[in-house]
C-alpha cells in the first residue's frame, strides 16, 4: 500500500485554487493501493488570529466539503488535526532537528508576515508543523498546490537529515501536482495566487458561491488591452487564468479552447466560462447541503480521528526510540 496524505486551512471558503489541487484528493482515493489520510489541518489555520466560532463552523464546513467533492469516508480516513496529538508532538521533535536558517528561507512566511503588524511564532514554525503531518503517516505521496513545493521539500530535507544522524525513520515524501491549474491566480490580480486571506471577495470563487457572485467575479476579473485569447503567463496572465479555470473545470484542453475562441473577444470566453463553473460546482453545493447539519459528519470525524491516532502514535514512539527518549 502507498500512503497517501494531505491536508486544507479551515481558514476560509475553498475556493477554485484549493479545489483545483484537492482533485487530486479523489482521483487518488479510487487507486485501491492507495491508504489516503486527509486532515483538516485546524492547527495550521491558528498561526494567523481567528475568530473561535468562525473557526468552529469552518471546520465542520470543510468536512462537509472533503465529502461534498467526492471524498468516501470508507474509503479515506477524514480527520481534525486537533485531534491527534502526534501532530504537535512530532513538530516538537522536528523543531529540536531543524534549523532557522531553513525557515527564513520559506516564501509563504515572508510573503505574510510582511502583510501583518504582529507575527505569531506558530506562523515562522508553520512548515515544520506540516512537515510532521506528513511524516507522521510514513507517507508516499502528497497532492498540493504548487504553492506548497517550498514546504515539501524542506519537509523530505528534515527526513532526510533525521534519516541519516538517526539511521532510517521516515518515509521520505513525493509531491503530486496537478498537471494544469497547480496555481489558480487571483482575478482581480492574476500575478498573485487566488488565497482564502484576499480582502477583494471578487478575488476568488468559493465552492459553494452564489451564481450571481460567480458571475460578477469573473465578468470583472482583470485580463489585458488587446483581445487575443492565448495562454502567455507573461505577458497575458489574466487571460491565461481564465484559460486554465476554463480548462480544469470544463475538462477541454488549452489548445481545444485557444482554437475554440480565436478571433473572438474576452467577452464570450467569461460568459461561457461563467456557465462552466456554475454547472461545475453545482452538485458539490447540493451534497455540500445534505451534509453539513448531518450528525454524520462528527462521527466520520471522530472515526477518523482513531485510525489517524493509531498510526501517527507508533510513528512519534520510532522518533523518540531514535531519539533516546525513555518510554514505557
Ligand atoms: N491558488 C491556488 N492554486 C492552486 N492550489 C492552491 N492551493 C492554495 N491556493 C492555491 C492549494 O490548496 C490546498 C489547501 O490550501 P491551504 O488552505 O492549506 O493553504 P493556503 O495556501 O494557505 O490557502 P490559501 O487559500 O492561500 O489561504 P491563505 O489565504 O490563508 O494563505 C494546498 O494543497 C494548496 O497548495
């Protein structure tokens, strides 16, 4: 069996970039070799401030939504971060076996620490924490945004390290990308990547918005002065997002869609592409509702919790054997 495991930010709706990543999640679950461990990564969300209700409701919205998006609980373990231990215990131990120097190297850390007044320790000390969410699964694979490969290979660097002061504890981790969409740009500034945190809320498309919002946002979405519609990051990146939404969510390659609309204007490409994201997210949003009052929904979560208890515990016992740590 591979393991397979990742995690999301109860920090906010799931938009089309976090989506776009999270299909991966599905398509891996239907591989009968895979054992694959998805985590609300609750801990994560707490390095910037969040409201505690707002926190609550997130957590329990994305659990409906890992659902809602084709996730089978029996055949994946869904679980709260919060809820097993080992996730904190291990960071500690990776803490103790990293170094500053490789934390002030992060992007995602400088890029947010410079938007806030005051910076959490949790924030600076957030990769590390990922890093023992995935070794703490002896995972194989990692399906993420693109956005995270700065994250991952520090984390296959610790294990490496540890690997060889320690002689071999952990499964060293690959990445899985999405072959198109790894970043979904902002709409409103397509040289930065679509985030939950984004004040604009025509920035991004939560899965669960309303059509008139999904219209309005992209109808307005930033693209360029001429109207030539072909895939050009640089020089085009607006229109090049629109392409790459146009192409996750209406599964029609970039090519078949620069031909489809040559020689016409931005304007039928948004409103065909509008109509292709609201039949998309449709059903999601229909499962989404006979879920999320569900009483369903804690007990998958509390299952989950258990398996991910039972397997994480034997991987901090291996690191704390290495360690020296006395254990009974
Ligand atoms: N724009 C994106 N395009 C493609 N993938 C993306 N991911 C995030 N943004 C994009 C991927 O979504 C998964 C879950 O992300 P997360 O919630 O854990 O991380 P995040 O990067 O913090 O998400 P946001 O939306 O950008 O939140 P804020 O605003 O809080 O920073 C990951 O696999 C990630 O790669």
């Amino acid at each position: 069996m591979k393991r397979v495991f990742s995690g999301v930010q109860p920090s906010g709706m799931i938009h089309l970039g976090n989506y776009s990543a999270m299909q991966n999640f599905v398509k891996l679950q239907e591989d009968s070799n895979n054992d694959c461990f998805y985590c609300i990564v609750d801990l994560h969300s707490v390095t910037v401030p969040q409201d505690p209700k707002v926190l609550y409701e997130n957590s329990l919205e994305l659990a409906a939504l890992y659902i809602a998006i084709g996730l089978d609980p029996k055949k994946v373990t869904l679980f709260l971060q919060s809820q097993v231990p080992a996730h904190t215990e291990l960071a500690w131990l990776l803490q103790c076996n990293s170094y500053m120097g490789e934390l002030n190297r992060m992007t995602q850390f400088k890029d947010k620490s410079q938007k806030m007044t005051s910076v959490t320790t949790g924030l600076y000390t957030y990769p590390i924490l990922m890093a023992a969410d995935i070794l703490a699964y002896d995972t194989n694979y990692v399906p993420v945004g693109d956005d995270q490969k700065q994250h991952l290979e520090l984390t296959r660097d610790i294990a490496l390290r540890f690997n060889n002061k320690f002689g071999n504890t952990f499964t060293v981790p690959e990445g899985i990308y999405p072959k198109v969409g790894a970043r979904i740009m902002s709409l409103d500034d397509p040289t930065t990547k679509m985030s939950k945190s984004n004040p604009n809320e025509f920035s991004k498309i939560g899965l669960l918005e309303t059509d008139a919002k999904i219209k309005k946002s992209i109808m307005r979405a930033t693209t360029d002065s001429d109207s030539e519609i072909r895939l050009d990051w640089e020089n085009k990146p607006g229109v090049s997002n629109l392409l790459t939404l146009y192409s996750v969510f209406g599964n029609i390659s970039i090519k078949e869609l620069e031909e489809k609309y040559k020689g016409q204007g931005y304007g039928n490409l948004k409103k065909d592409l509008v109509q292709v994201i609201i039949n998309y997210i449709k059903p999601i949003k229909e499962r989404y509702n006979e879920l999320r009052g569900s009483d369903e929904l804690k007990e998958i979560l509390k299952e989950g919790a258990m398996r991910a208890n039972e397997i994480s515990s034997d991987v901090v016992k291996r690191v704390k054997d290495k360690m020296g740590f006395v254990q009974f």
